[in-house]
C-alpha cells in the first residue's frame, strides 16, 4: 500500500508571495491532518480535515487554510508568505482520526524556504 | 493546553546498549500516545501507539509503556544499533481537540 505522499518536496518563494502544498492519504484514509515544524518550536498541529470539512483548527494566523477533496486528497495554502513561515509542513493520514487505535502515518513533508 | 516533555533533549550511546527515552505530559485525560521516529530532513515514522487504557506495546526490540495517571511514558530500546540513530517524538492525542501534541523529541547516536 502506498504510503502518504507530499508534493512539491521543495520549495522557494519570496516574502508576500502564496504557496499551495498538496497532500494524497494512504487510500481509504479520510482524516488529513498539517502540521508545521520549525527548529524553535517543534511540531506543531495546523488543521485536521475529514470528510471535505475542516474538523479542528490549530492557533495559526488566517494566512494558513486548508481543503479537502472527495477523493480524500487535501491541499494547504499559505497567502502573504513571511519569513517565519519557512519550516517543514507534514501531512498526516489516518482511517478516521478519532478511534483509539487509530495510528497517524505522515508523508516525507514538503520544506518551504521563504526569502 | 497539554504539555509535552522528553527528557533528555540528546543522547549518545555505544552500539549494543539498552536505552530508556522519557515523555512527560501534563493533561492525563488522554486518547493515545504515539512514539514516532525522525531521520534527518524526514518525515515522521510511527513506532509504536499506545491506547489510553494500555499500559504497554512492544515491536521488536522496541517497548513503550504508559502510566497515564502519573503522564509518563516511556521509550525503551533494546540492543542498539547504529541505525537507530535518529530523532525520536513523543505525541499525546488529547481528549479534547484530538491533534496530536508534540514533545520536542530526542536526537539518538548510537556509535559502533
């Protein structure tokens, strides 16, 4: 079974530029979740998605956003880009994101670097 | 807000020892706890889970157990070997908002 798969793997941009990250579960996941992490603070939890809808939501400005697709597959986006915001951003599947055996399984992660 | 703690922050063992990795957390009212692994520039590789009302999991040479009344948890590898070198996290499901809370991890060198 293929496993989590994030893309672009690298990525540049400039201050006050937009960025859009893309994540495809492991199939016949439905939760997706993001998360951000830097040297300083580690990681941290973004937005979780399940069924097209955003479930639960992390302490991040507005600039950060997420959706979620039928086929499960979720994108996040990042508008007015700062230089905070280079890091490493994961993606995390899991079947349903709520069982108590329900194990989160992340992809390689996708490193923005922002100038 | 849940807390999440390992101590210590960076260890360096010789190939062949057994090791004990520490998780703190603050908030007991948990769903499961998590033990991933980090290889540099990597993403996350889960290990281990643990439900609420376990106390233990083991694969292989690895052993995790959970005393959540106290909010530890611990991480012990056995027979080290070079290729376990890597950073390994800790992560708390909570009962409320179920994200996963993250400690800070722990960098591991085993030297042959």
């Amino acid at each position: 079974k293929a496993g989590v798969t994030q893309t672009p793997r690298y990525l540049i941009k400039t201050r006050g530029q937009q960025v859009t990250l893309s994540c495809s579960p492991i199939s016949g996941h439905r939760s997706v979740s993001w998360y951000q992490q830097t040297p300083g603070q580690g990681l941290q939890f973004l937005f979780e998605y399940f069924s097209e809808t955003q479930r639960n939501k992390g302490n991040f400005p507005g600039r950060f956003s997420g959706r979620q697709f039928s086929n499960s597959r979720s994108e996040m986006n990042v508008s007015t880009l700062e230089l905070g915001d280079s890091a490493l951003y994961l993606c995390a599947s899991s079947l349903s994101g709520r069982a108590y055996t329900d194990t989160q399984y992340f992809g390689p992660g996708t490193r923005l670097t922002v100038l | 807000k849940q807390e999440v703690t390992q101590i210590p922050a960076a260890l360096s063992v010789p190939e062949g020892e057994n090791l004990v990795l520490n998780c703190s957390f603050t908030d007991s009212a948990i769903y499961n706890l998590q033990w991933f692994r980090q290889d540099p520039g990597k993403g996350l590789t889960s290990l281990l889970l643990i439900q609420s009302s376990q106390r233990e999991q083991t694969s292989g040479r690895l052993n995790a157990s959970l005393d959540k009344s106290s909010g530890r948890s611990t991480l012990y590898i056995a027979a080290s070997q070079p290729g376990d070198s890597a950073t390994y996290l800790c992560a708390v499901r909570s009962n409320s908002g179920y994200a996963l809370n993250f400690g800070k991890g722990t960098s591991l060198l085993v030297t042959p």
